[in-house]
C-alpha cells in the first residue's frame, strides 16, 4: 500500500483496497452474521475472544501474550493494517482497535456504517469463510491508551481531565442499574453512544462538525486528556474511536468501565 489508510473508511474506500496484501479485513459481527453475508476476503472473529472478565466484572483486557496468539491466529501481525466492522453501530469492531492500540499497534481502521453502509449501497457480499493468512503478533502494551480505577481516582477533579459516559441516560443518572451500586463516576459528562450515529446514514457516525459540537458543549475539549466509559467499555470503545478520530491526542478507554467501578464499595458514585 503506498497511500496512507484513513482511520474512518468509507465503503468504497476499503471496496478498492481488497486484496492488499497487507490489509487484514476483519469481521466481528455474530458468527450467523459472517455466514450468511460478509465483506468478501473478510475474517470473523468472535468478540468474546478479545475480552475477559472476573465476575463480576466485564469488558477486561485480556493478557497481552494471550491477545497476541488470538491475533496472529486471525491474520494479524505487527505490520498489518487492521480494518475492522461489525453490524450493530461500531462498538465491537472499536473495542478491536482499541485493544490494537491497547498491544501497541497503531496499522488500524474502522469501516464507516460498517455492514449495514457495505450492503444497503451495493458492494459486494459473500458467503465464502476466509481462512487467516499466516501472520505473528508481538504486543508491545501502551499504558496511555488505558485507564484504571485507581488512574481515574488520581485524576479526578483536575481541570484538564474529562470523563465520558457513553450508557444512557437511565444508567448514568441511576434509574436503571446493572451493578451493585447505581450512578456515574462524579464529574462525568453522559452523552449515549448511540448519540453519535446517523440512523439516516446507515449508522455511520455523524459529520465531525456535529460531533465535535456535541462534545464541546459538554466540556469535552481537545485540549484535555478524556477517559471514555459505559458498563463494560465496549459502547465507549466507540467513543473512544470518535475522539481518535476528531484528532484527540489525549484519550483513553477504561476496561470493566462501570461493572468494576459501579461494584465496588470503595469507588465515589454520583447521581443527578
């Protein structure tokens, strides 16, 4: 490839990429999903395989040598370029390049309206399964693209720190609880992560004009360092991936997200 991957692809920009040697399609939509239609040359790979958990808590890195093995066995080494979907708005393709940029690993795309654009506008399905092309991952853990409880707890308050919650509003403000303890993290700011996909546009996120007027007005400043979180960081993967893509430089996913900060006794909680 001599021209450099945008990190939001658009249907017909991956369409003309196929093929490329070091190009890695992958597919995290349900396994039912990919058999039935899929990006031609697309590899699945189950999202249950790029998480881990310790009930109660969810949506945890899984170890760095194990994530390696798991990505060399789908085609991915350290000089492959990474384009990931999925069917459901981007939080599971997200989470993957999340994870790559987690293991250190920064050759990554997410396809734009992900299966829903491909299909509804025309390109070409399959029902062929893609064998893995050999490949070996190294990973090379980046602590900056990572933030603990106990990280969040230190950084609280400070004027230069944000924190975005990406579950509904029923789960930021208590209404609706799928913890031990009901809230948010104090301080911060609830925008749903469906809030920045558009339903007209085959859930392709919205223009980067929209978006960043959203996070501005919730005080979601470029010049800040934002930790995004939803219960088990993976609808905030997708948030994670709107402010990599607006040019953030300073942005980090929590895994376990809620269902570790909501389950312990000895984390603060804030409600409305």
């Amino acid at each position: 490839m001599t021209a450099e991957i945008p990190l939001l692809l658009e249907p017909g920009q991956l369409r003309d990429l196929l093929g490329e040697k070091s190009l890695v399609v992958i597919d995290l939509c349900k396994q039912t999903t990919y058999s039935q239609l899929h990006i031609p040359g697309a590899v699945h790979l189950a999202y249950s395989r790029i998480v881990a958990s310790r009930h109660p808590v969810h949506g945890l890195l899984p170890e760095p040598g194990l994530l390696a093995q798991i990505l060399s066995e789908h085609g991915i080494g350290n000089h492959t370029h990474v384009a990931a979907y999925d069917d459901e708005g981007g939080g599971n393709a997200s989470r993957l390049l999340w994870t790559l940029d987690a293991m250190g690993h920064d050759r990554y795309s997410l396809l734009n309206g992900g299966l829903h654009a491909w299909a509804n506008e025309g390109q070409a399905c399959s029902r062929e399964s893609t064998a893995p092309p050999a490949a070996s991952f190294s990973a090379t853990p980046r602590n900056e693209s990572v933030a603990s409880a106990e990280y969040i707890t230190e950084r609280l308050g400070e004027p230069d720190f944000a924190l975005w919650d990406a579950r509904s509003w029923n789960e930021y403000s208590g209404v609706s609880r799928f913890s031990r303890h009901p809230g948010h993290i104090p301080g911060a700011v609830n925008l749903d992560w469906l809030e920045v996909m558009d339903r007209a546009r085959n859930l392709r996120l919205k223009s980067d004009e929209t978006l960043s007027t959203q996070l501005n007005q919730l005080g979601l400043e470029q010049d800040k360092e934002i930790v995004a979180y939803c219960q088990t960081h993976h609808r905030s993967s997708l948030a994670w991936f709107v402010l990599r893509h607006l040019g953030y430089q300073r942005c980090r996913g929590y895994p376990g997200s809620w269902s570790e900060w909501g389950n312990s006794d000895d984390t603060p909680k804030a409600l409305p």
